[in-house]
C-alpha cells in the first residue's frame, strides 16, 4: 500500500529502537520475508509445538529471500521475530534465540542477530518490555558493525582424567583462597549428582560420576573427588557462585552433608536488576554473554536425548556462564544503588536451605482421619448441590456445568481466551447473579483442592515432616516464594489455611514461638502516604480494621469491633454486615479494604473477589478513599511521581526497583502504577524479614539454640529448647524483636516503628499472643508472661 517496509505504528516502534541504538535507518537494508498476503501467514510458513512447517509457496519467498540479501554489502542481519529467524537461521523460538549472535544457515558469511519484530510492540499486542530487549539486541549487532565486539574465548574441558579433576579442583581451591570467584553447577538424573562443573574467569571443566558404561570413576576416586569439593564448597573464606544455589546447595547438603557456604547468585542478582524480566540462566545468557542460546542441548540431554559428552559441556556452560554474567552484574548492582540489597539478599540462601532440609513435624494420625472426615463433607456437599440443580451435576466437570448454566439455564457464557469457560472467576460472576448453585460449586472445589492440596499424606516425607522448597527470588520485591520440594514432596508453605496449622507441631522438647509485624503494610501505606486517621490509630493503639470498618458505614469502631472474627463470620445481629452472604462483620469488609485498596484495587475486582454486587463494591471502594484521602493523593502520588521522574522505586530499606513498563499512555502508565504501589511495603516487609529477621537469627552465634521453622511474609516462627528456661527465651525473643522494629524513615523525614508481636505455641494453629504492650519491658516480664501463657496452652 505504501511502498516500503515497516510503516504506521510498528515501524515508529521500530525507528525508535534504531534511534537509541545509535543506528540510522538509512543504513539498513530493510525487507520482509513474504513479499504479500495473497494468503494467511501460515498457509506460506507456520509454527507450532512440533516444529516449523514451509510451504512450497513460502519456500519460493525464501529462495528469493537470500538471492535479495546475496546483493547487499551487510554484514550483519537483524532478524525479526520467528519468520525472520527461521528464514534466516533455520531456528524456532524467537523467545529463547534472541540475542543470540548466529551464522545464517541461508547466505553464507553472513552473522544474524535475532530479536522480537516491531509488530509485537504496536497494538493489539503491545508488548512494551521487548522494545528494550530489541534495543539491546540491536546495539549488539551496532557492535559487531563497528569492529568494538570480539567474541569470548572459552575453554571447556568435559571428559577428565582422575588426575585432571583433581588437579583442577586443586586449583580452583587456591585460586579461591587468593580472591578468585570459583562458579558452580551440578545435573541430576534420577536423583542423584550425574556431574558437576566448576570454573573461574574463562574456563570450566565437567566432573561426571556416570556415562554410558556406568560410573565414571572408581568409588574410591570417586570419594577423593567429593572430599576437595567440599572442601572448597564449606571453605568460609572462598566465595562461591552460581544459578539458583538453593537448589544445589539444599541437594548437596541432603546426599552428601555438605554445607556449601559464602555464595553468590546470579538469578538473585538478576531479579534485583530487572525485575520484569525472567531470571533463567537462558535470559541471563542473552543479556550478558555472547554465547547463543543453548538451553535446548540441555533439555535434550536430560530427556535422553544426545551423547554423554553434550551434556557434559551443557553442565560446563552453566558455570562458565555464571563466571561470565556475575562481575557485569556486580557492576550493574553498584551503579543501580543495590550492591549492598544484593549482599543482603544473597545472605538469605543459607537460612531457607536449613529451614527447607530440617522440615515440620506434622501430625499424621490426625491428618489421616480429617482427610477421610473432609471426603464424608464433600460428599454431603455434592448431594446438597444435586438437590439444588434438581440433576446429578458434577462441579468437576466443565462441560456438565457449561450444559447446565448456559443451556439449560440460558445464561449468557463467559469466556477466557475466546472459549466457554466455568472457571472460577465466571462462577463468581454467575454466584452474584442470585445462582446458589454457582455458589455451591465454589464451595466444593474449595473443600476438595483443600483436601487434595493440605491434607494428601504423599506431600509428607517419610519422618513425617512437611518441607517445602523456598525461592529468595521468587517475588518482584524480596518476599521469598516457596513450593513443593525438589525431592517431589511437600507443599507451599506460605499458603497455608490457618486452620491446616493446627497439624504442624514443633518438636518434642521445644516450644514455638511466633514473630510477626503487626500489619506491616497497613503501617507503610500510612506513613508514607501520610494518612492521618491511619497513623492516629496506630499510634494511639485502636484496632485500624475496625476504624476503618466503622468509617465505610458510619460506626464507631467499637461498634463494628468483633474480636473473635478469625474468618469473618458471626451470628451476632450487633456485628452484622448486610454485605455478602450477611454473616461477616463490619471489621472484616474494615481488613479486606485495608489490603486491597491500599493499592488501588478497582471497585469490579474488589466486589468479584469478595463475590458481593458491584454497588456494594462500588460504596466500600468509595467510601474508603473518602475517608482516607491520603491513600490516592499522598501515597499514590509519590509512586507516580518517582516513576515518572527515573522508573524507580526505593523501599525504607534502600531497595532500588526498577520499573521498565510502558509509560507512554494514560492506559498503559495506569497498569504499571497499579503494579508498583506494592512495591514499597511489600518490598520493606520482605528485606525487614528476611535480614533483621532470619539472617538475623542464622548468624547469630547467640541464637544458637534457636531451630528456624518457617517464614512467611511478615512473620517468623522457631523453636527454643524448653530446658533453656523462660528467662533465657525472653532474652532471646526480646533481642529478635528490638531488631525487627528498628526505625524506618520516610522520604519526608518521618519516623515509625512497626511493631513486633510474639506468639507462643506447641502447634502453629494454636498460639497465643502478647501484643504491643503485653510484651513487657524487661526479660523478667516476658519470662512471666511466657510461663503463663505456657499453663493455660497445656490446660487446652
């Protein structure tokens, strides 16, 4: 239509990414694949997850493709997008390749440097955070041009002799008593180490322990070879480094007891820098190496798939990568303001590594008998739901429930990517058109993911704990994350019901304490936003969910306050919500407005969430930001005005966080407001937590007697031997506290504290818990306190 390549919308895109690559389009040599669209794109070359199909029609535009390209003077191709790579390179993915600095499979001599096509950043799909990734991409191949890039040599050693491994080993151990960073990486297959590779600067070398034939080396080599690795892996004063070290380091602790120590993480280093982005070693590869993608080979090899020797260089490649990326990473971090975060940060391995090998008693026995009961409940459950449909109607199966709401009950069918769906968030939206049924089936699949999820038996390990896997970079703002083990077990500690807790005992001998930051990003909000009802109430003792509670519908606090409100739920008519179902108080609508629209949550989302009518929505959403005006215009506009002038965030912890989100339009800057206005509390809880909370503990010599359990989000629980005595607890629990709450500053100057409640138990579902004042001053009033609360725990 126009004449040219790239016009309208996707080429402003892409003259935008030339013009900050310093690369002027005059330049370029500009084309496309398919030269027209007499036909849809895929009936000339498709994609799929089986492989790429060309047609004979999209064969010819090749050919023509490299007799066009064989004219130019380029030396280097930018191929956009998965037509262009696959045209050019013979390669599928353009997700995984881009970066890469590749030979073309079509015109010999000629380097293609694959990248996202401009298409991707103009509407509809608008996919902002590859333009950086295309700029990136496109200064690697201005590089390459200008005679600036000379490629990486690499030494890969991937079949050593004994001889060879020890004397590498040998050296890696010196070199890293002199400074030296020395990376490491180990492979499994069938959960045992099948290699491991270590390396420093440019070279790495693969120790396997198996092949083709069997073991590798002989048992007593074999044991050699183990000993120096621990002892370069457990040497305090040798840093080490690697990718997502809590797995290898919780693997190796588990098969051999050895306790690697001082170590390094690229991926965390990675989720500091760039938090939008995915922390894999592939992408890590793309943006700081030279090496083309290779994960594939990995894949592959771990599938069956390829020699011995491929794999090898594939564990080889992890290291040396390692080696490669951190130094620039370091650099990056100091410039960013986050060196030290990062130091704080990679400190956390340790910690979760312990707490994730030594695991949770669980009570089996009565795990056992609630999942036969929780079976009995579901089944009454479904037959009331049977009663209510008038059918037999199976709240598992989608294509039952689409024929008995959209056919038989004629209503209109909602739809997730274009299909008909019952996923939750329809049956919310049919649950608020008066459908009990829809309601009923929530319940149910509640009921059975809480009984398939919480009380499976095959999730607790054979010595009847529960252990879960902790991620340190698992979240944009520093919280850990935790999953089942890598063993295959176990569950996401963090996401526990509480009522699940009362399965998870300390152990025999111990008790249980609990430390946690009493509505930490309630108070963060607050101060920062300078929200002074908030603040009041904090300061002053009430209880802010029923402030706030009271404030949506004109009560006093006292009036909405109901203090045995776990779940919400009461038959007391006084504390009746006529919201809902009607059985929640006040105070509760007073907690859920307190956690959501503190960060702007919508007045649609907040009434589906909750599955309440829009306009009751609608009247809590309004309400709250009239009574509390701060939210929006104090703690909200310093979100938008920080992001606006250089896209970061700094937490009262000194947490730099970088948002590289499109800015451009109203639209689009509100989705990455309402992404960042979590990112101070939630990232100041998470650094609070995790450095003056379990590092705090770990390192510690002081706190040798304390066993860490578990972490989540704003709290910590431990165990203290009993035989140490009250007094000694006291002390211990009071040194934890004071430095929990030590003061954070606003970016206006003011100072608070979030205080440090204490929760005494033998199981995590029953504790009792001494509060602000009840703490006491000294460790003679804790001590007392303790041993009281200690009584009334073994009467119940």
């Amino acid at each position: 239509r126009f004449g040219k390549v790239f016009t309208g919308q996707q080429g402003k895109e892409l003259d935008d990414c030339l013009m900050a690559a310093k690369i002027l389009r005059s330049d370029c040599y500009m084309t496309y694949v398919i030269k027209d669209l007499d036909q849809p794109l895929n009936h000339y070359i498709s994609f799929s997850p089986k492989g790429v199909t060309i047609s004979s029609d999209g064969q010819e535009y090749i050919n023509e493709l490299g007799e066009e390209l064989s004219q130019t003077t380029a030396e280097v191709i930018i191929a956009f997008g998965n037509v262009g790579l696959n045209a050019i390179a013979d390669r599928y993915g353009i997700t995984k390749w881009r970066g890469s600095i590749l030979q073309s499979t079509l015109l010999s001599g000629k380097t293609v440097i694959p990248t996202f096509s401009p298409a991707t950043l103009a509407f509809p799909q608008n996919q902002y955070l590859n333009k950086h990734c295309m700029i990136f991409d496109m200064k690697r191949a201005q590089s390459i041009i200008s005679g600036e890039y000379k490629p990486t040599k690499r030494e890969l050693i991937t079949s050593p002799s004994f001889d060879d491994s020890m004397s590498f080993l040998q050296t890696c151990y010196d070199l890293g008593l002199r400074g030296q960073v020395i990376n490491y990486d180990i492979e499994i297959s069938n959960m045992e180490v099948s290699c491991i590779s270590f390396s420093y600067d440019f070279i790495s070398m693969c120790i396997p322990f198996i092949d083709g034939s069997g073991n590798y080396f002989t048992p007593e080599q074999e044991a050699e070879l183990w000993l120096i690795m621990a002892k370069i892996l457990e040497h305090p004063e040798i840093r080490k480094q690697g990718q997502n070290l809590t797995f290898d380091t919780h693997f190796l602790l588990r098969k051999f007891g050895i306790h690697a120590i001082n170590i390094d993480d690229t991926m965390i280093k990675q989720r500091i820098l760039m938090p939008d982005y995915k922390i894999g070693l592939d992408f890590i590869t793309s943006i700081w190496t030279d090496l083309p993608y290779y994960k594939e080979d990995g894949k592959f090899w771990l599938e069956g798939v390829g020699s011995w020797e491929r794999g090898w260089e594939y564990n080889a490649i992890d290291s040396i990568i390692c080696s490669e990326a951190g130094p620039k990473q370091d650099e990056a971090l100091i410039k960013q303001g986050n060196f030290d975060t990062y130091n704080r940060s990679r400190k956390i391995i340790l910690p979760l590594v312990y707490m994730m090998e030594k695991g949770i008693l669980i009570d089996v026995d009565q795990m056992a008998k609630d999942y036969v009961t929780q079976g009995l409940i579901i089944e009454e459950e479904e037959q009331k739901l049977n009663d209510m449909a008038g059918c037999q109607l199976n709240a598992k199966s989608p294509k039952q429930l689409c024929d008995f709401f959209y056919k038989q009950l004629h209503i209109k069918p909602y739809k997730e990517k274009g299909k008909v769906t019952t996923n939750e968030l329809a049956l919310k939206r049919i649950s608020r058109l008066g459908y009990k049924e829809a309601s009923q089936i929530l319940k149910i699949r509640r009921l059975t993911k809480e009984r398939s999820t919480y009380l499976d038996m095959t999730k607790v390990d054979s010595d009847k704990r529960m252990r879960c896997s902790y991620n340190p970079a698992g979240t944009r703002y520093s919280r850990i994350s935790s999953s089942k083990t890598l063993f295959g077990t176990g569950n996401n500690l963090q996401n526990q019901p509480h009522k699940i807790l009362k399965y998870y005992k300390f152990d025999p001998g111990y008790i249980g304490y609990e430390i946690d930051l009493g509505q930490a990003e309630n108070r963060i909000v607050a101060y920062v936003g300078r929200v002074s009802p908030m603040i009041d109430a904090f300061e002053t003792g009430k209880d802010v969910h029923s402030l706030t509670g009271g404030l949506i519908c004109g009560k006093t606090p006292e009036e909405v306050k109901y203090e045995n409100d776990q779940f919400g739920l009461t038959n007391d008519l006084k504390y009746c919500s006529p919201l809902g179902n009607g059985d929640k108080t006040w105070r509760f609508w007073g907690k859920k407005a307190n956690h959501g629209l503190n960060y702007d949550l919508g007045y649609k989302n907040f009434a589906l969430r909750y599955e309440i009518p829009e306009s009751a929505g609608k009247i809590i959403v309004d309400r709250y930001h009239q009574v509390y005006p701060g939210v929006r215009q104090n703690f909200h506009a310093h979100v938008k005005q920080c992001l606006m002038k250089n896209r970061t965030l700094t937490n009262l912890l000194g947490r730099k966080t970088l948002f590289m989100g499109d800015l451009s339009t109203d639209r689009e800057r509100d989705k990455v407001f309402k992404e960042a206005y979590a990112c101070i509390p939630q990232g100041t809880v998470g650094d609070l937590i995790n450095d003056n909370g379990l590092n705090y503990i770990y390192y510690n010599p002081l706190f040798e007697p304390i066993q860490l359990s578990m972490t989540v989000h704003d709290s910590i629980k431990f165990q203290i031997p009993l035989m140490y005595g009250w007094h000694y607890h006291a002390q211990l629990l009071l040194l934890i506290k004071n430095n929990l709450e030590q003061p954070l500053t606003t970016h206006y100057g003011r100072k608070f504290v979030i205080p440090a409640d204490i929760s005494i138990g033998y199981n995590m579902g029953n504790m009792l818990e001494l509060k602000g004042d009840q703490v006491g001053r000294t460790a003679s009033d804790l001590a007392s306190k303790l041993e009281e609360l200690e009584g009334k725990l073994r009467m119940i």
